[in-house]
C-alpha cells in the first residue's frame, strides 16, 4: 500500500473542495457536470465520462481551475485512445512572447501536432471542450490516435 505525502493530501483536498464547489453549481455549469466522477491516480487526474475517460496530467500542485498547459489523453471504454496537448491562447501569446524574447523563430509562428488552442483555463473548461469533441467525433482528428493500450 502506498503512502500520499502531506504535500499530495493538501493537494487532493484543495481539488475536491473545487470539484464539490463544481457540483454545486450544476446548473451553471452545463450537462453531466454532476454525474463526473473525478479522481487523482498517481500524477493522472482522471475525469470520467459514459463511453470514455479523459485522463490530464497537471503539474504537481497545480490548481485545476487554473490549468493552461496540459498534456491529456481520451480513453474510450473499447480501449482506443487519442492523446493530445491542451493550452489556452493566453498560454499560447506567453510561450511565444518567450521564445520572441529568447531570439527564437519560434516566437513568429506557433506549431503543435497534437495541441488543442481553448479560450479557457481549468480542468473543468478542456474537459468539457472534450466531451463537444468527443460528442461530434472531432476527437478522432484534433487529437491524435494513438491506440489501444497494449497488455503487457
């Protein structure tokens, strides 16, 4: 059995408070936001859905509500998964003004294979972006295919 460190339960804490605050706010909040069932899994914060999961990997700490860089697969329950990159557009203007500052060419241009751009920040904003995706089947080419999970 593992052991979670204080740093870790504080963590959990806090995000079950903004998923509880969430729930609350239902109505406001769009279809299905209380039939979620949302966990931590090691580094993995999984959302689940009817059909799929969506699994973000925040950075340690990092409050969910303010999340605008994260990398996140989809996982359908048949075990085909998409996988991609989310950032907001605020995030996006940050990383280029960096690179532009830094000499970079990669400050004139953005380019990302697997990047979904939202206007958003938080977990709750990219999942629910997600489920339209998901809904219209754009998930199968905004993100990208990258199988089923292989037993090994």
């Amino acid at each position: 059995m593992a052991f979670a460190s204080p740093t870790a339960i504080a963590t959990f804490k806090q995000n079950m408070v903004y998923w509880s605050a969430i729930s609350a706010d239902a109505g406001a909040a769009g279809p299905n936001v209380t039939e979620w069932a949302s966990m931590w899994d090691g580094p993995f914060y999984r959302v689940r859905r009817d059909g799929y999961e969506i699994c973000f990997v925040p950075g340690a700490g990092e409050d969910l509500a303010e999340v605008c860089n994260v990398d996140m697969w989809v996982i359908r329950d048949d075990g085909e998964r998409w996988s991609g990159t989310i950032f907001t557009l605020d995030e996006v203007h940050r990383i280029m003004d960096r690179r532009r500052q830094a000499g970079d060419p990669e400050g004139d241009y953005w380019w990302c294979w697997d990047g979904l751009i939202v206007r958003d920040p938080g977990v709750l904003s990219m999942a629910k972006v997600i489920d339209g995706l998901v809904a219209s089947g754009e998930h199968e080419t905004v993100l990208r295919h990258v199988g089923p999970e292989e037993d090994i």
